[in-house]
C-alpha cells in the first residue's frame, strides 16, 4: 500500500474515532479503517442471475447496494436479511421515469464520502435471422443493451465524478466475435464495448474507472429465454422463411442447448466482478470462461475466411 493512501486511511480512522476527547484503538479503529473500504453500489438487472448473485454478494461483504429490478417483490427475501445495506429500486432500464426516480433516491441516501459505483448488468438476448426478425425487435435489444447503460451512466456520471468511483459494464464475448443468427445480440455489445472504451477515455482525468466484463456463456436464464424467443419467432416465420432457414435455426438451438452444459457458473463471474469493484487498479477488461481468450484471439488474428468456413461448419450451412 502506498504511504500517501496508509496515511489518508489512518488519518480518517483516527479523526472518525475520537469520542470524548479519547481516541478509540484495536477494534473500533480497524473497523473504521475498513469502512472505509466499503463502497455504494447501483447494480441494475438484479432480480437474477449474475445481478442477483453479485448484490447478495456485495451485501455480504458490508458493501451499501441499490439493486436495480422491474418487480421489487422478487428482492423482498433479500431484503429482509440486509435492510441496512440494501435498497430495491424499481428500475426498468428503458424508463426514463424510472431512471429519473433512482437517482433521486440514490442521492437522498448515498455518502459522499465514499465510492460511488454504476454496475450495467441488465441485457436481453434474441436470436434469429437477419431478414426474418422485426426492426423493432433490434431496437428493443437496443434499448436495454446499448441504450440503458449510455443513459444511466449520463445521469450517474457527477456522483461517478464527484467519489472518482467506476463503472462496470457487462458485456460478452459476443462483442468481439460475431456469430450468424445472434447479430442482434452480438451488434449490441461489440456497440457496448465501443461505448465503453471511450467513456474511459473520456473519464481519465477524473480519475473514474471504466471496466468492461467480457465472459463466454454464462449458466443463466438468458439462454432458456433465447431458445424460447427463437421458436416463436421461427412459428411466426412465413413458410418460405422456415424452408430457407429451418436448418440453420435447428442447429442453432442444438448449439445453444450444448453450450449452457459447458457454461461456466454465474458465481465466476461475480467473484471476478468483485475483484472488479473492490481492486485499487482494476483492469480495463476482463476475459473469463471456457475458450475466451482462445475466441478472442480467433477474431484479432485468424484470416475472416477462416473464420466464415467454421462459422459455417458449425450451422450446418450449404451453399444453395
């Protein structure tokens, strides 16, 4: 530990600790040294799986949480266990309204005096082919994936400033390599990691933290409610779409249904979001889960042909 941050840390424990003119040792000044420590955390998309699991986490560590969901019942177990820790906000992410009223109670409770952390969790998935799925669905994948986090981070950046705090988004590994039949999905976070990269630079002279969480498939409930977007869509196919693309969309969801059994745990990724939070110097960008930096590498260095003909191979696709 630097002499600069040992000296900031005793002197806040030291001057928090007095009491009657005394000055409190041993345990009280630890736990005021750790307090200090402790940051305040606005995790959107918490209601599960990864968003879930990190605020219970974030909780059990002492840390102070608002946990952003559509439905606050769903968190009210929770609660009930950290009401000191935790607030559940409602929060859909493409509410302007509901955006406007977290701020405000984010700010009527937050401490200044500590860091002020944005986690941007919530994402959606869909699937299908490009001249089969609506425009509109593109552009509600859009709102929650690319659009919430810019107009979250908008409204949070003078808390964001103010405690030099940082920024966590969640994105994928989608966002460097694409795959046919998920464009919608794998366009929204190549978009988030470009929205990403240049928030950081943008925030290096106020010292805010700007990281990117990019991790294969994850064991969650996005994927079930992929497959099942999927077949519905491929129901409301005209017949001529579902003749030209039956195969390739079968395929796709043996993939999919293959890939959540090799799917590494959403506790993986928490206690690497943890590390994200709690470090001094987190990394810019952390890759993690089964053959990451492998495709991450594929994309950065293998000729694009090659990567087409395994693309290809692995959608059972055929020149017609």
């Amino acid at each position: 530990m630097r002499p600069s941050v040992r000296f900031i840390i005793f002197h806040k424990a030291r001057s928090q600790s007095s009491e009657g003119g005394q000055l409190k040792t041993g345990h009280d000044t630890k736990e005021t040294a750790r307090e200090f420590f402790l940051k305040q955390i606005l995790v959107t998309g918490a209601s599960t799986g990864i968003g879930f699991d990190l605020t219970k986490r974030l909780c059990e560590k002492g840390h102070r949480v608002w946990a952003g969901v559509r439905r606050p019942e769903v968190l009210q177990s929770l609660q009930s266990r950290y009401p000191e820790l935790l607030t559940v906000l409602k929060l859909d992410v493409v509410n302007e309204q509901d955006i406007q009223n977290a701020f405000t109670t984010v700010t009527e409770t937050w401490d200044r005096h500590r860091e002020f952390i944005l986690v941007n969790n919530a994402g959606v998935a869909i699937g299908g082919p490009i001249e089969a799925l609506p425009l509109k669905e593109w552009r509600d994948l859009f709102a929650v994936n690319v659009f919430a986090p810019v107009r979250l981070t908008q409204i949070f950046l003078p808390l964001l400033r103010e405690t030099r705090g940082r920024v966590v988004n969640v994105g994928s590994i989608s966002g460097q390599i694409s795959t046919p039949f998920l464009s919608p999905y794998c366009s929204s976070k190549f978009a988030l990691r470009s929205f990403n990269d240049s928030l950081r630079r943008e925030m290096m002279p106020f010292a805010v933290k700007v990281i990117l969480i990019e991790a294969g498939p994850v064991r969650t409930e996005i994927w079930s409610k992929s497959i099942s977007h999927s077949e519905d869509r491929q129901r409301e196919m005209s017949e001529e779409m579902r003749k030209v693309y039956g195969p390739q969309l079968e395929a796709l969801k043996e993939g999919v249904s293959e890939t959540v059994k090799t799917a590494i745990p959403v506790e993986t990724v928490t206690e690497v979001m943890l590390q994200s939070i709690e470090s001094p110097r987190p990394d810019r960008y952390y890759l993690l889960g089964k053959n990451v930096k492998l495709f991450a590498a594929m994309g950065r260095f293998l000729p694009a042909a090659l990567i087409d003909r395994l693309m290809g191979r692995g959608f059972r696709m055929r020149r017609i």
